[in-house]
C-alpha cells in the first residue's frame, strides 16, 4: 500500500442524530462504543453540516459538492421510483476517483432516483390490483424532469416499470464500477434488490401501508405500500448490505488499485426493525436497538480494514444524511433521558441546527492526529475538494460549486476554513450561517408537513436570526434588532444563488424547477422576478 493513494470509505448514516452518538453527546443513552473508538482514531467535527435536512439532498450535495437546491429538486425527497436527481454531465466524488484509477463501489441506500425502463401503462393486473383504489398519475413528482412535489405524487410506487429491462441511468454511469443496493429508503418501494443495473428479482407482490406516517411514531415499524420481490425480507435489508460491504473490502483489498466504498446504510431510518441480536438492548427502544445495530456495523468495517491491514491507509469518514426523525418517537426517548437532537432544536426536516447539524468523524492516521475535535463549520459538500486534494486530482470549474476543502484541519490548523454555509430545509427554505449569525429565511422550521403541502402554501423571507455562540438552541429571535446583519447575510445568499456557485470560479446556472420555473422560495430576493425570468418557458 506505501505507493497507493488512499482507500477512502465513507459510511453515510440515515436519520442518525447527532445526539445518538456517545462521543459527541456525554448524556446518550446509547453506547456507541464503535463509533466512539474510530473517533479515537480520527478527528470528531462539531460543527459538521448536510447540505439539507433530508436525505435525497443531503446525498446530492456529498456526492457533487454542490448544494443540493442547485438541482432540479427544491424541496422534499424523491420517490422510490422516481427518474434520476443528479445530472448525466455532472461528476461525482466516484468519477473524480475513478479518474484517478480507483476501483469505486457503492453499497446501500441510493435515493437519488433511477433510469428506469417504463412500459406504456400502470400494470394493475400483475399485482392483482383495482385501478379505482390506486388511481395513476401520468405527470407526478419524480418523473418527465419534474421534481416539483406540488405537482402531487402517487402512494404506490412502481406499477409502471419494466423490472426485466436494465437500468439505463445510475450508480455505474456516476462513476460507481459496483453497485448493490435498494432504490432508495427502507420503507419505500418499489422493495427490490439492485445488482449494478438489474433487479436481482422482479417484484410480483404488493405490501406495505397506505398514506405512511413519516413524521411521527404512528407508523414506528411499517412501510409504504408498494411492490416487492418475493424474496425481499425488509429486517434482513441491513444485514445483506453490511455483507455485500465487508465482501467488497475483501475484494478490493487484494487489486494492485486504491479504492472507494460509499456506504449508504439503511439505519437508521423507519421501519424501526432491528434484528434479534439488538431487540431490547438498548433499553430504550426500537430506536435505540437500531443505533447499536449500526454501531456494530461501524466496528466490523473497522474491523475488516485492519483484519486486511489496510485501516492506516484508508481515509474513514461517518457521518450522517440529516437529523433524527420523528419516527424515532423524541417523546418516549426523552421519558429515558435520551435526546437524539442533543443540545439542538428541530429534526429531520426542520431549518434549525438538529436538522442538519451532524455526528462527523474522519480518520486517517497518517494525517490525522487520534483523539481530537474540531469546532469550527463545514459543509459535506466539502469533502469533495479535501479528497481531490489529498489525492492530487485536478477540478474543473463546473464541478463541486459550493466545495471548500478542509484538509488543513484533518492536520490540526485552528483556522476556520469557511467563512459562511448555506443549509436547506425540508420545504426548501433557506438559512445562511456566517461565523455565529444565523439568519433563517422560512417559518417554523420548515420541516417535513410543510414540505408536503408545496412550496406555493408557504411564506419565504427572513423570519429568524440566531447568535449561535450565545443560543445554541436557537431560543432568542434577534430578527428586530439587527437589521443590517440581516441585509449583509441576504444579500451573501442571494450573491451565491445568482452566480451559481459560492467559490471563486466562473458563474455557473442553477436547474430549472419544472413545471413552471418557478421558485417560490427564493421571491424575498430583490432581484427574483429579473432572475426567474430566464427560467420561465413552457
């Protein structure tokens, strides 16, 4: 390995919060001794933040180095058989690895929409359904380059693709040489397994539940409805990808090549389902059980690069996509003492700090001293340019917009590398961050029952401006009282939304929000309606 580039494996958590982690919050219930000992190997960052407060964005800004509202998805997530989110001229973290003669493989969840083959109508008749309970949609979210949640959207997923053809956009045309996973979370459909580009088995039944409950612990261990493949057991899920992950490593272990495993997991996103091994042992909860669940899986990828001798070689970073969940049930958590948002107000979805404000810990011991901290702001759209720096890689000016590497605090510079961070809510309401002033431009959060409703019911302009250093929790309102921090944060935001891009480089275009071209969240700019103009064709 001395004349290799580093391995880098990154393991992306669904729905972990920051509070979860015992090595970032001293008060957990939850012992996360695996994670807590690659934190001895690495560096923890405090100040570590997704790009949105949902998952399909979050996954877009780590892989492209682009915040994810540049895309054509302004709010919510995509459906499980929605068309793909990432543009084919866009190039990921694995092309600018695979460039640089990497073997690339990406294990899990991918939940940034397909190229599926469809056929010409709904197959009711295969899944013995009645067309009247399941009215289909022709023009829905997720589907003809529309990513509009407004638009509305089918709660059964699947009936119109052709599972016996190939996948004709994905993970391998994104730069990924391997992929198995599933199409998106653990409870949407359509429920098969992917093998690079073909379902492992076609799905010939129908499951789930109708109108899921995601917000809340209502539906704690179910589903949505939609198809499934005979074989597709969602408990097992878990398991069959930390699997397929320690085989990867096993196989790439042994090629003369460096390598790159994106790790999506599954946990610990609804259904709360842990296996029998992690039922009860907790203490408090499902929700619990399925944080240690993924703790041993940390513990054994660590594991299997020392077992290969290959752990100093390989930069290992975990993070998550976004904050807890509702389904994880704060209220019965908080009754045990344990509060997954730690310190931090809001969820997944919401604009607050425990939306997006995420457990991060990279290792690399040649570079990285063992056992330290860093508080000072990152984005993880920034790992990005801190592995293309590291390996020496050349970026052109169309990629990784809004990427700033941070390697200068992996080797323990005390010098802030950012000197602002735009974050997203579930809605697509913005904030932006300089130093310790937040100021929030969407009401009450933003969170995820606003984000269904459309961006057209909602009310876009400054509402919250936050001294971070002095409120963490985000408790006193300053908006009032300084107007001109709020004038200066604006027109930053609205400087980076115009040019495209928040680093040096050449202006660069944001995607259109089909249908109608609009952007609702963004009319507080002075210069919207100038703005949107080019966007609005038919």
């Amino acid at each position: 390995m001395a004349n290799k580039k580093p391995n880098v494996v990154i393991i992306f958590a669904d729905d972990l919060g920051y509070g979860d982690v015992s090595c970032f919050n001293p008060e957990s219930k939850i012992n996360t001794k695996n994670i807590d000992a690659l934190a001895k190997s690495g560096l923890r960052f405090t100040d570590t933040h997704a790009t949105s407060a949902l998952c399909t964005p979050s996954r877009y800004g780590l892989l492209t180095g682009r915040y994810n509202w540049r895309s054509s998805l302004k709010s919510f997530v995509v459906p499980g058989d929605s068309m793909p989110l990432i543009e084919e001229d866009r190039k990921t973290i694995a092309h600018l690895l695979k460039e640089n003669f990497y073997n690339t493989a990406a294990i899990g969840k991918w939940h940034l929409g397909l190229k599926w083959q469809l056929k010409d109508h709904f197959d009711y008749e295969k899944f013995g359904l009645n067309p009247d309970d399941i009215p289909g949609k022709k023009t829905r979210f997720g589907r003809d380059g529309i990513f509009d949640i407004s638009v509305g959207r089918m709660d059964f997923e699947g009936l119109d693709i052709d599972f016996s053809k190939p996948i004709t956009f994905g993970p391998n045309q994104l730069g990924f040489d391997y992929f198995y996973g599933t199409p998106a979370s653990l409870d949407q459909p359509p429920y098969v397994y992917i093998e690079n580009d073909r379902v492992v088995e076609e799905p010939t039944e129908v499951t789930g539940t109708a109108m899921l409950d995601r917000s809340g612990a209502t539906d704690q261990q179910e589903w949505q409805n939609g198809v499934a493949a005979p074989n597709f057991v969602h408990r097992e899920v878990p398991d069959n990808m930390q699997k397929k992950a320690l085989e990867v490593i096993d196989r790439f272990a042994e090629e003369d090549k460096p390598f790159f495993l994106y790790y999506p997991n599954h946990l610990v996103h609804g259904p709360l389902i842990p296996n029998e091994q992690f039922e009860g042992k907790s203490g408090i909860g499902p929700y619990g059980d399925f944080v240690l669940q993924l703790d041993h899986y940390v513990g054994e990828i660590s594991d299997k690069l020392k077992e290969k001798g290959i752990f100093e070689d390989t930069i290992f970073i975990l993070s998550s996509d976004n904050g807890a969940s509702g389904v994880a049930d704060f209220e019965a958590l908080k009754k045990h003492g344990h509060n997954p948002s730690y310190i931090f107000k809001g969820i997944k979805g919401d604009i607050w700090e425990g939306g997006h404000r995420e457990p991060t810990i990279i290792s690399y011991p040649p570079m990285i001293q063992g056992g330290t901290a860093s508080n000072h702001m990152i984005s993880q759209s920034d790992i990005y340019r801190s592995i293309a720096e590291i390996i020496g890689a050349e970026i052109t000016d169309d990629t990784a917009e809004d990427s700033i590497s941070n390697v200068s605090l992996w080797k323990g510079n005390n010098e802030s590398v950012r000197e602002d961070i735009v974050h997203s809510s579930a809605n697509g309401g913005f904030s932006i961050r300089r130093g310790d002033w937040k100021l929030e431009l969407v009401y009450n959060g933003g969170g995820l029952v606003a984000s269904r409703k459309g961006a057209e019911a909602q009310d876009f302009k400054p509402a919250e401006l936050y001294h971070l250093k002095d409120d963490i929790s985000e408790t006193n309102n300053l908006i009032h009282e300084h107007p001109e921090i709020v004038e200066s944060l604006k027109k930053s935001l609205e400087e980076y939304i115009i040019k495209g891009r928040s680093t040096p480089g050449e202006p660069q275009e944001n995607n259109r929000n089909n249908p109608t071209g609009e952007w609702p969240q963004i009319r507080w700019m002075d210069g919207y309606k100038d703005y949107i103009a080019k966007f609005k064709y038919d």
